[in-house]
C-alpha cells in the first residue's frame, strides 16, 4: 500500500454498542485530515453484498453531532457472516457462502481497505476476508468486555454504569419491601458487566459464567442477611451464569433464534420457593446498550478510531488497534479473536468481592 490518498470502507457489526458512533466519527476525521475518502458500509458485512444501496460517502456532514449518540449511523446486524448467509431454498434453510461476492464488490468500489468494527464473531470474519486479501483494521467493540488482547473495549463502562445506576434505584424499593431483587445483566460467557456492577453497585450475590454456582449457597447468603436485620437483598446474575453442573438458560425469539435468557428468572423463583422471602426479578437487556456513552467510552472509541486510521496509514493491516495502558497499539487480528477474555477467578477484583462478603453462589 502506497501512502498516497486512499479510499477507505467503515463498517460496525454484531451487536451495537454505545460510543460506535464515537468511532466512525474519529476515524471519518483523520482520513480526511489526510486528504482521504471515506465509504461508510450499511449494515455490517451485509452493505457489501448489495453496494448500490448500502454504500455512502462520509463527510463532515454525516458526522455531525454523532459523537455523544447511541446505536451505530451505519446500522449493524449479528446475522450477516457472508460464509454462512442462511437462505430459504424450496422450504428448508440452508447456509451459502457469499464470500467471494464481498471480494469482488470491494474491488469494484476500487477501496483500498476496510475499517471493521465489531465484537469476535464480526473480528473473526473480518480476519477471514483479510485471508482473501482485503486489507483490513479492526476495532474492538462489545459491552461484553470479552475480546482478548486489548485491556478493555468501549461501550462497557456506560453498560455498566448503566447496569449500576439500575441496582442504585433497586435498592431502595427492596429495601421499602423488604423483597429479594434478582437483575439480570448482559455477558454471554464473561461476567464483567456483573461483577463490575455488582461490585460498585452493592450486591450481596454476583452470580458470573466463570463460577459455577449452587443455589445452596446463595440461599445461605441471602438468610443470613434478612437474620442480621438487613431485610432486603440483592443479586446480578450475568446471563449467561449456570449453575453447577447444569446448562445455560436460553430462549427461542420469535425469529426462531436462540438467545441467552432465562437465569435471573430461575434465580428468583428458587430463591422464593426456598426462602419464602418475596422475591423480584428485572431483565435490563438491551437497555445496557443504549444511549449516551459515558466520557470513558467517548474517549476510548475517538482514540480507537484515529489510531485504526493511522494503522493503515502506516501500512499496518490485519491488526487490531487496542488499549494497553497508557497506550492505544496494534495487535494482531489473528492473535486477538484466538480466546475471549474471561474474568480471571483469582483476580483482585474478585477477591475484593468476597472480602466484602459478596456470595458467588461457590462457597
Ligand atoms: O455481545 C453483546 C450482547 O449484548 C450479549 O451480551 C447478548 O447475549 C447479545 O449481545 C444479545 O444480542 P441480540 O441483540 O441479538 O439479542
């Protein structure tokens, strides 16, 4: 790649995440300050499949006021992979791989490179049309927190705050009511959001998919709190928690697919049935991915998104830009999309937890 002007695609995949739109209008900005053009690609991988309709030029225009908003200008889906599109043929749904469509539309619209913003699944591809030989920088989003090789992603910390300032305003009608309140938090195989939350928000019981729990010991916690006279509890479970031995709750949409979901609710009811003690339960959901990102996520999606441009700038592509505190790096894509990143059961955070009394449902 030469460092002359160049033609650059953005796109945001998966699940949308607050400050996405932080990201588009950081990495819009730097190209143009290097003279380049920039083609926003609609609705993730999708937008390449049907360019004429999904392509459009990004100026100053298109970005502005974007930077304190939520959801993503450019829409996103989490079904697009273009190696698996599911299609309907006489009846029965099957998988096509539309890869090599992708590849000749991204030539045809003569760009030099794509800036892809996602979650794994979106990286993972992302990497995989690299493979095919389209230079490709990706930009770390979930508010999961659970991509590898980067120190945190934005949108967590509003989700979290926004999961925080819920248990904020729970505890004082479970505190009036004396009832158990069980909420439910996002986080499909780590439990960072829950364990963040929990922690800053004061709950006597995290339950997390890194720590099988029993119900036992949740039931114990929570009786002795209402013994010591403080009649009221609270308990974050991440949705994709499970207890000992047993499976993940899920639930079938209406579109037929499968989603976690189900756990808070079955906490609740065992914790009714065992303890007597009337128990409530809240399912945040996609609340925690809406809205104003906080001033941490603005930040860190504005620092993502120039330094993506720079990556490519400087020829760097097939990476990653991540945060390694102090600083923003390049990380191979390959490296980063190889593990999630779990909540490490020993780690400080965790241990502070159980200094604090916190129960997670193990001991
Ligand atoms: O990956 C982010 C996430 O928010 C998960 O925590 C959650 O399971 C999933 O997205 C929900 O996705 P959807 O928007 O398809 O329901």
């Amino acid at each position: 790649m030469s460092n002359d002007k160049k033609r650059i695609g953005i796109s945001t995949g998966g699940g949308d995440a607050p400050a996405l739109n932080a990201v588009i209008r950081a990495a819009v900005r730097t190209a143009l300050s290097y003279g380049w053009e920039v083609y926003g690609i609609l609705n993730g991988f999708e937008g390449l499949l049907d360019p004429k309709r999904h392509i459009k030029k990004l100026g100053e225009e298109e970005i502005k006021g974007i930077l304190v908003m939520g959801g993503t200008i450019l829409g996103t889906t989490n079904r697009g992979n273009p190696f698996a599109m599911k299609k309907i043929v006489r009846g029965k749904e099957t998988e096509v791989d539309r890869s090599q469509l992708i590849l000749k539309n991204f030539k045809k619209l003569k760009l030099d490179g794509i800036i892809v913003i996602g979650g794994d699944g979106t990286l993972s591809i992302a990497n995989r049309i690299f493979e095919m030989g389209i230079p490709v920088v990706g930009v770390p989003k979930t508010i999961d927190n659970d991509l590898s090789c980067t120190s945190t992603t934005f949108g967590f910390d509003t989700a979290v705050s926004t999961a925080t300032d819920a248990l904020d305003r729970l505890h004082s009608t479970a505190e009036s009511h004396r009832r158990v309140m069980v909420v439910e938090v996002m986080g499909r195989n780590a439990g960072w959001i829950a364990l963040h939350s929990g922690v800053a928000g004061g709950a006597d019981v995290i339950l997390i998919p890194e720590i099988p729990f029993e119900m036992k010991h949740v039931v114990r916690k929570i009786q002795g709190r209402y013994a010591s006279g403080r009649e009221f509890a609270i308990v974050v479970v991440a949705e994709g928690a499970a207890p000992k031995g047993g499976l993940q709750f899920t639930k079938v949409k209406s579109d037929g697919e499968v989603r976690l979901g189900g756990i808070g609710e079955w906490v609740a009811r065992e914790i009714e049935k065992t303890t007597g003690r009337e128990t409530r339960n809240i399912v945040l959901g996609h609340l925690q991915r809406g809205g104003r990102p906080t001033t941490f996520d603005r930040l860190l999606a504005t620092r993502f998104g120039a330094a993506s441009v720079r990556l490519f700038k400087a020829g760097f592509v097939g990476q990653m830009v991540a945060l390694d505190p102090p600083d923003i790096v390049g990380v191979p894509l390959a490296e980063a999309i190889k593990r999630i990143k779990l909540v490490p059961t020993t780690s400080d955070i965790v241990l502070t937890a159980r200094e604090l009394g916190i129960c997670f449902g193990d001991q």
